[in-house]
C-alpha cells in the first residue's frame, strides 16, 4: 500500500522532478510535489512524496532524515492527514485596525 511521506527543509530551488529523482534511491516514487505559494508561485520549502510500499517510505525516512540537500536539512517523516482545523481561522473582526474615529472634541 502507497504512503505519504512529508519533506520539509527543501531548498526553494527544488523541483518536483528533483523531488522524485532524489528519493526514487529509495525505491518507487509515485508522486511527489513541491508545495509552492498559490500567489507567487515560489516553493515553500516543503513538498510530499509518495513511495509505492511502507517498506520504501520506511527505507526513505532512514535513508533522508536529517541529511544534507542543496545545503539544507532535510526533515522526512509520515505524511499526518489533513484535518478541518489545520485550515487556521481567518473569521473574525481583524482585531485593533482603526476603531472609534468620530468627532472628539477639547471641551474648554
């Protein structure tokens, strides 16, 4: 069965295809993305990888936690399923962005 794995650490060059060739030295890479500013296009620095088997995800977390890629860190381990709250809350009233702005006046 596939599994998930999360990178983080990426140097902001990386692409997708450096992704895969880097962790296809694990095994069978099915996917794997480089997660990018939906506004800016540029990486965040993190992606997600896909092996093929829980023995390659496995082999890969030993193989690339912790080591050195383009001059980074590479932080590797299983991918944790997106949940409602991780969306973070964007409601609300903004807090302090102006307030009361009518007439004061210097009573004498």
């Amino acid at each position: 069965m596939a599994k998930k794995l999360f990178v983080g650490g990426l140097p902001y060059s990386t692409t997708s295809d450096d992704l895969k060739n880097h962790f296809s030295g694990a095994g069978n890479v099915l996917t794997a993305q480089v997660i990018t500013d939906k506004f800016s296009g540029r990486s965040k620095g993190f992606g997600f990888v896909e092996m093929s088997s829980d023995d390659e995800a496995t082999k890969a977390v030993e193989m690339f936690n912790g080591t050195d890629f383009g001059g980074r860190q590479l932080a590797v381990n299983e991918a944790r399923p997106k949940t409602e709250g991780d969306r973070g809350s964007r409601g609300g009233f903004g807090g302090g962005r102006g307030g009361d702005r009518g007439s004061r006046r210097d009573s004498y």
